[in-house]
C-alpha cells in the first residue's frame, strides 16, 4: 500500500455534524470533494490521515479507500474482495475486524457479507502465504469497513479503530453527558474567539469547559489516545508517527490562559466528576469551577460567551417544572450577562421558547437521536 500518494479519505460523523467537519477539515488546510448527511470526502496522503486521527475533534472515523466494485451477490463480494492484496495491508501476524453498512435487497443479514469478506482476506493470506492472522470482533487492533449499497461496494481500511468521537479525558461521564465530538462542534458553532471568557452554567460533567480549554490551548485529542487502527496494519512504522506526534505538540504556545473560563452546577457531584474529567485531560488548573445555582454563576468583566445546556424534559412531568427553569435563564441572561453572546442547546424548542429573548441564530444538532439546536442571543 503506497503511503505517500494521495487517495480518497472519507471521515465519517454523528448526523448533524457534516457542517462541523467541514469548518474543522478546512481549518486543516484540506479541501472537500464530496459529503453526505453522514460523512465527508477529502483526499491526502496516509500521513495525512495520521494527522486527521490526531488532530479532529468532531469525526467519528478516519477511513482510507482500499477498492470499489459492483455486487448484487455475496459470491461476487467474495470473487472482487480475493483479489485485493490484502498481504500489503493486514500483518500476516495480527489480527482484524469487520465493520459494515450493509444496504440493499439480497444481504438480509450484515453478519454473512461480513463473513464473506472475512472469508475473501482469510483464503487470500493462505494461497499467498500459506498462513493468515486472527480475526474477531475487537477493534482495538486492524479494522476493514465495508460501505456496500445497493449493487456498489465500497471497502476501507478503518485507520482509526475505536472511534475518535471519545477523545480519551472523560473517564467519569456522569448523567446524560454531551460526547466530546458534540461538545467541541458546538463551542466551534459559537462565535467564541478563544481569547474572552468562555462560561459554562450546568457543566455537568464538564464536557464544554474542557473542550473548551483544549481548544484555547491547542491540546488535540490524539494526545489521550494510546492506540489508533492505523498503527496495526502492515508496513506501519512508528517513527514517522513519533515525529509528527512531537510536531504537533511543538506547536502549542500557550500553558496558561488569559481570560475565564468557568464552570458550575447546583450539583455539588456533578462539578466533582467534573473536576475529576479535567484533571484527567491536564486544564483542571485552567478552569474555575463552583457548586451554585446557575443564576449565581460569576460573569467576569469584558466580553465572552455564555453556553448552557439545560435539560430537555424527557420524561412524563419534566416539561413542566422546567418552565420555570428556561424562564429564569432568560432573567439570568438579561440582568447578569450583558455584552456576552448567549447560547442555550437545547433538544425541547417549546421550552425554549420560556426563555423570552429574541434569538439570533439556530444550528441544528442531534444529542443522539433528539433533534436540538443551538440557540444564539446577543444580550445587550
């Protein structure tokens, strides 16, 4: 497998956040060939994809073209997946794992075209080689997607494993928390200039705060991580990664910061677990955290943004209670919170709607399966 030529990488994400890939891909100096509501096409080398991997906080997976071909039968499957050298890609020693987005009218059970492709790679290694490496279901080590719609096949080499849409910090995660890949879109979806105050009522488990703070100080999330797919494969040499892993270290300037960024919660639990996240990813130092009420939050002097994420009212008799609490928000945003931006996300527009402020944008996002925005207001 050449390294160095270029090739299509498709990074796959959460609904909702194809927008969020693309601002970040752009940042990065990649340009955009191709997206759908689930994923986004660039190109680049495979060193390339060691920096995407490293260095995107709002991906899923970083996936590296392998092949393409029609089948309208497992047996075809099998016949164009044979012919792929798969001696150059997975080490004859290792293990591997098929993962799959099976869609058309003759695989009614992803299992068999999983098992198929499996059987493709295994009969493969043992007419080429006489040996084959192990395979299961883990993905901690080489991972093989297969993308096959309708009669089109597509099959990648899963260069990230475990997915990067966990960045590694947040081993307490506390009651419905945000994922750090939602988190990071959303700080990147306000109009925050990563130099004025960044102010976090409700942090929960502290999942805004800390993103927040990674991304003032240019901390990537490959930093937590100890093992991507892409180091499994064959051919795979550790000091090219070695060396850009201390390139891009080399590059952060700051260690502290010149502005706030605050955190609190009601629950004194919550802002312990929350503590406990970023002492773990290395900025507890850089936030100030208080157990109080949200309206009692210390908005420093200057300019910043205010982001909340207040609950959605779920439950059977939840909507109502928290009325009252989307009302007080908005009093909390009037009377305390002027020259800042403000920013709830919510998944319940109706309570929104409590808070009484005239919105000034929406971006729509999805907190696993419930639709939410972010709602932007300028408070004068």
């Amino acid at each position: 497998m050449d390294l160095k030529s270029k090739n299509r990488i498709v990074i796959s994400c959460s609904p909702g956040l194809v927008e969020s890939v693309i601002a970040e891909l752009n940042v990065l100096g990649f340009g955009i060939t191709g997206k759908d509501h689930k994923a986004v096409i660039t190109e680049g080398s495979f060193f390339d994809v060691m920096e995407l991997n490293y260095k995107m906080r709002t991906a899923n997976k970083i996936l590296w073209h392998i092949t393409s071909f029609k089948a309208v039968h497992p047996n075809q499957l099998y016949k164009n997946a044979v012919k792929v050298q798969w001696e150059d890609i997975l080490k004859i020693d290792g293990y591997f794992t098929i993962d799959s987005f099976v869609k058309n009218n003759f695989i009614r059970d992803t299992r068999f075209a999983n098992l198929r492709l499996k059987d493709a790679i295994v009969d493969r290694f043992n007419k080429t080689a006489g040996s084959r490496p192990d395979s299961g279901s883990s993905k901690d080590d080489a991972v093989i997607f297969m993308r096959w719609m309708d009669d089109f096949v597509e099959l990648y080499l899963d260069t990230s494993g475990q997915s990067i849409a966990k960045h590694g910090y947040r081993r307490f995660p506390g009651p419905a928390p945000l994922m750090e890949n939602l988190a990071a879109s959303i700080i990147n979806a306000t109009a925050w200039d990563r130099k004025s105050n960044f102010v976090n009522p409700m942090c929960g488990s502290g999942t805004l705060a800390i993103e927040a703070a990674l991304i003032a100080l240019g901390i990537y999330p490959g930093n937590f991580r100890k093992s991507f797919g892409f180091q499994h494969i064959a051919g795979f040499e550790f000091k090219p990664w070695y060396d850009l892993r201390n390139k891009i270290e080399a590059e952060k300037q700051l260690s502290q910061l010149p502005f706030k960024i605050i955190a609190t919660d009601i629950s004194r639990k919550a802002v312990g677990i929350a503590r406990d996240n970023a002492k773990l990813a290395g900025v507890d130092h850089l936030i100030d955290f208080k157990v109080c009420s949200f309206e009692k939050t210390p908005m420093p002097e200057g300019k910043g943004v205010l982001v909340m994420n207040p609950e959605y009212g779920e439950r059977m008799g939840e909507e109502e209670k928290l009325e009252a609490v989307y009302k007080e928000i908005g009093d909390f945003m009037k009377q305390k919170c002027s020259g800042y931006l403000g920013y709830i996300f919510t998944g319940n527009l109706d309570l929104a709607k409590k808070v009484g402020l005239r919105t000034k944008s929406r971006t729509t996002f999805y907190n696993g399966k419930i639709e939410c925005r972010l709602l932007e207001y300028e408070l004068y």
